[in-house]
C-alpha cells in the first residue's frame, strides 16, 4: 500500500470514530488517483443493525475534517455473510493487509479459520451467472416483444434488461444492490464510486437526457397507465445504449475478477503500520423509567459544559411485547425530550451531544438549547411552551438555580392573542397548500425532484405553523427532521403519518428530508414515482390533520 497524504490523519479519524461509535474493524482501500479520495471500509457493531441509516451520515459529519477519505459502512455479521456468498467487493477490501483498526477483545472474525478459497471462488461465478441471467431473460424479452411489434413491452423488457445491470454493478462495486427504478440515479451513483464505469449517457448530450427522461417514464407509464406508447427509433438508440452497458458491466467484472485472481496468487506488500485504539463500551441504560432519565442526565453533564439546567418536557416509549411457548420478550424504544438552559451559547455543543446520545438503538433523544436572557424575554412575552416547561415541571439537573419571572397569565392567551396566532397559522397554512399544489400539478419525469421538494416545503411551513399556533414557539433549527420531531413531541397522529418504527421507513424519511439540502448543495437526489406519489398521500394527510386540530382549538 503506497504511503497516504498523512499517517497522522489516519490515526485522529480512528480516534474520532471509535470514541463516537461501537466499530469492530476499519479498513483502508487506496482508490483511483481520478476520484481524489481513499474509501474507508467500517463494520460496525451489530447493534446498529435497525439504526444503520441514520449512523452513516453522523459518520461521514464525524470526519467532515477530512475531506480526502470517503466511508462505507457496514453492519459487521452482515459484512462476514456476504463474502461468505461471495461478494468479491468486500472480500477484497477487508483483506488483513488493509486492516488499520480491529476493536479490543472483541471475538468478532470477519473471515473464519474454516474459510475457502475454492468454495468462496464457485459462489463469486454463481453470483455473476445468477445475475446476469436475470439480465439476459429481459433481453430475450425485449427482443421477441421488438420482433412482434409491441413496442410498449419491450420497452418495458429493456428497461428492466437495464436496470437489473445497474444493480449487480452496485453490488459487485461497493456490496450494496440499489433497489432503485431509477436509471439516472444508477448512472449517477456509479460516476460516483468508480472510474471503471464508462457513463453510458453523457450528462451534456440532448439525446442522452431524453433517453434518461424515457426510460424514467417507461416504468412509471407500464405500471400507471393503459396506453403507453415507444417509437421504434427510440427503442433502436435504447438499445446501443444497453449494449454499451452490458459490454462495460462486463469489462469491469473481467477487471475486478483478475484483481481478485491476482490478489489470491500474490503477497501484499504493506507500508501502514496497524493503529489499535481501544473502544470504551456504552452502558447499558436502567430498565425503569427514572434510572433512563438519572442515566441520560449524566451522559449530558459529561458532554456538555458543568453550569447548565436540565428540564424533561416530553417522553413517549413505544413497546413489542411477545409471548409464546417458546420465548417471552419485552422490548421496546424510549423517547426523551430535553431543555438545556445555558447562560452561554452551547448549541453547537448540544447538538453534538445529540447525535452521540441517539447512538443508541433504543434511545432517541431531542435537544433544545436556549439561554437565560432568551428564555426570561420569552417568559415575559407569555410565551406558551416556556411557561408549561418552567413554571409546571421542575428540573432533572439544576445548576443554575434560576429564579424565573413569570408572566401574569402564566401562559394563557387572551382573545386577541388567540386570533394573531390564528391568523399567523393560516398565512403558514396557504404557503404549505402553494407548495403542496404545485408539487401534486407536477407530472414530468426529469421534475419528480421538484416535486418531492414542494411537498418537503409544504411539511416544513405546517409543522412552523403548528407549533407557532399552540405553543408559540419558534425553532432555531428550520430543518424538517427538527421541525417533525418537535411536532411528534407534542402529537400523536405524526408519528403515525411518517412511521419511523423500521430501518426501511427511517431510510424513506430521510431521503425525503434531506432532499432540500441535496438538491441544494449536491445538485442532485433520486427519486422514484413510486416514492413521489408515497409522499404526496403522506404530505396531504399531515395538512388534513394538522387543519382539524387548529379548527378544534
């Protein structure tokens, strides 16, 4: 392995990463000069296994510093059982030659002592064999539906021939399958890991874009409408395209089996000495309620600076209870929602906190941050939620002994005060239906971004309005994770409209989240119409219920 920009760098990313997260083993891989930066490969500990979504991002946060390693993480057993069925990408890139980081006395083994070569080689041909004919099905189709003159078929038939092409690249690439119908977003992702992949469709070409564009309408058309039609000279120019490839896909295989083949056949040589950091372990929180609350309250204090006031102003516990002859459990996931009062501005601090303490799988905190002075001018503006929070809760930790003054309707709103909030909360109201209506009128294949982002937008101004309307309260973050969190804080029906009880519905949440700030500062964000669609009904369902609670106030 060549020598890297800095070993230091190394050693402070190891540091960083185990101090914040339960990781079993790091892995260095020295990339392509072309892509600019060295992939980190992390298995992590077992325990992320339902929170995996949410921990790559704090990960990549976490080494923001760096901007010359890129990660991909991994969820340790998972990791051992794909190269075990023969995934050549991670095989590959956690040989012991890569190895920078193995966790302290741990018994993990990513590849046993009974592990073989041979056997191992026979499942990597039967992965490809098994792929690729899935490929080569579609392709006859396409052919024998091209040959009857039933356009729409084949059409349909090249773009699964295509797509399915695309996903066993992902996998052979970088062991993830994208379960995407999206073929720009294939493309896309594949410029992104490697340089072996020849961009079938130029980003500049007219013709190629169009193409792009049709091919995102035909797997919406074939499954949403009845007459869908493809010109014969259309298909012609879709089908170079998929030849082109299916000739790429198979010189990149050939290319990673003959790196593997070598890697087999030849001694590594190593320059990079093995960094070993020890991992302090996560303690386990108390099964009552308050041993949860004493336990979290002292993470915070050793987080966070010593002169603070701690207050709980929301929990919520969302339990799985089995009972068979065979097994017994009880298992659930706790919610805590936090004021933190300063004298100083802590918040970056607080938000850090967070994200260390949501680590936990069976924990999710939120953190509101606010100093005296701000939170004593609110109190003296009557504000709602700084009333209900201070003058009817006492404290989990108070080490400022703040003596609050109270406003002298202790947070009640008179008349005139209702009908500013009212008329506040129908201004938000009409931004969030011009948002959502421009979203729904949307029906063009290159501008389902464009609608999702309309409907993100239409969830942000409710969710300001709502807890405008009742609480008066303004969040300093304006990022809808934020912004939905606070809300399923105080209501029940959000948690139920966008579910966040799964990996998978976690993942959908973010996506559409974050697809403001993708947009925004990556240009671009991957959407299907299916997904586009999903998020309509939820969009509208939150303004419907949202409407009904402000109308029986």
């Amino acid at each position: 392995m060549k020598k890297i920009k800095s070993n230091s760098d190394l050693k402070d990313i190891i540091v960083v990463l185990t101090m914040k997260f339960d990781i079993e083993q790091i892995y260095l891989n020295l990339n392509d000069p072309k892509l600019g930066s060295h992939k980190i490969v992390i298995l992590v500990s077992n325990k992320y296994l339902k929170t995996l979504g949410e921990l790559v991002p704090r990960i990549t946060n976490a080494i923001r510093d760096y901007p010359d390693y890129r990660v991909s993480c991994y969820i340790a057993f998972q990791a051992k059982d794909k190269i075990l069925n023969g995934n050549l990408f991670l095989f590959t890139s956690c040989v012991p030659e890569r190895l920078i980081f193995k966790k302290e006395d741990s018994e993990f083994v990513l590849i046993p002592e009974t592990f073989s070569l041979d056997k191992f080689s026979k499942k990597v041909y039967a992965l490809r064999n098994k792929e690729l004919q899935k490929v080569d099905e579609f392709k006859e189709g396409y052919f024998f539906y091209k040959e009857k003159e039933q356009y729409s078929m084949a059409a349909f038939m090249i773009h699964q021939a295509i797509e399915l092409t695309y996903r066993y690249l992902g996998i052979v690439l970088s062991a993830k399958e994208r379960i995407k119908h999206s073929i720009r977003g294939h493309h896309h992702f594949l410029q992104e890991i490697t340089t072996m992949y020849d961009s079938i469709f130029d980003d500049e070409n007219k013709t190629d874009q169009y193409l792009l564009n049709v091919l995102e309408d035909i797997y919406r058309a074939t499954r949403y409408e009845d007459n869908f039609n493809v010109k014969l000279e259309t298909l012609n120019l879709l089908e170079i395209k998929m030849n082109q490839l299916h000739s790429n896909a198979s010189n990149i295989y050939d290319t990673v089996i003959s790196s593997f083949e070598k890697s087999v056949t030849t001694d590594c040589k190593v320059a990079d000495e093995n960094i070993d950091i020890n991992c302090e372990p996560v303690d386990v929180p108390k099964s009552n309620l308050d041993g949860k609350i004493a336990s979290l309250v002292e993470k915070l204090k050793s987080l966070l600076p010593e002169d603070i006031s701690v207050y709980l102003f929301g929990y919520r516990a969302q339990r799985f209870e089995m009972e068979s002859v065979c097994e017994n459990s009880n298992n659930g996931k706790y919610y805590f929602d936090f004021l933190i009062v300063s004298r100083e501005d802590i918040r970056e601090q607080v938000s850090n906190a967070q994200a260390i303490l949501n680590e936990h799988a069976n924990l999710s905190v939120l953190l509101l941050s606010h100093k005296v002075d701000q939170i004593q001018k609110r109190l003296d503006e009557n504000n709602i939620f700084f009333h209900k929070v201070l003058h009817y809760k006492l404290p989990v930790s108070d080490c400022l002994n703040v003596s609050w003054s109270f406003h002298e309707n202790n947070g009640t709103r008179v008349s005139t005060e209702v009908e500013t909030a009212r008329s506040k909360w129908y201004g938000r109201k009409n931004n969030a239906l011009g948002f959502f209506n421009g979203g729904k009128a949307i029906d063009s294949s290159e501008e389902v971004v464009v609608k999702v982002s309309l409907f993100n937008q239409a969830v942000e101004q409710t969710c300001l309005g709502l807890l405008e309307f009742f609480y008066g309260y303004r969040p300093y973050q304006h990022n809808l994770n934020h912004l939905y969190s606070l809300c399923c804080s105080f209501w029940h029906f959000p948690n139920d409209i966008f579910s966040r009880s799964t990996v998978e519905e976690k993942g959908l949440f973010k996506e559409f989240v974050d697809v403001v700030k993708d947009v925004r500062y990556a240009g671009l964000s991957y959407f299907d119409w299916d997904d586009a669609y999903r998020y309509e009904t939820q969009c509208e369902r939150f303004l419907e219920e949202c409407s009904k609670l402000v109308r029986g106030e």
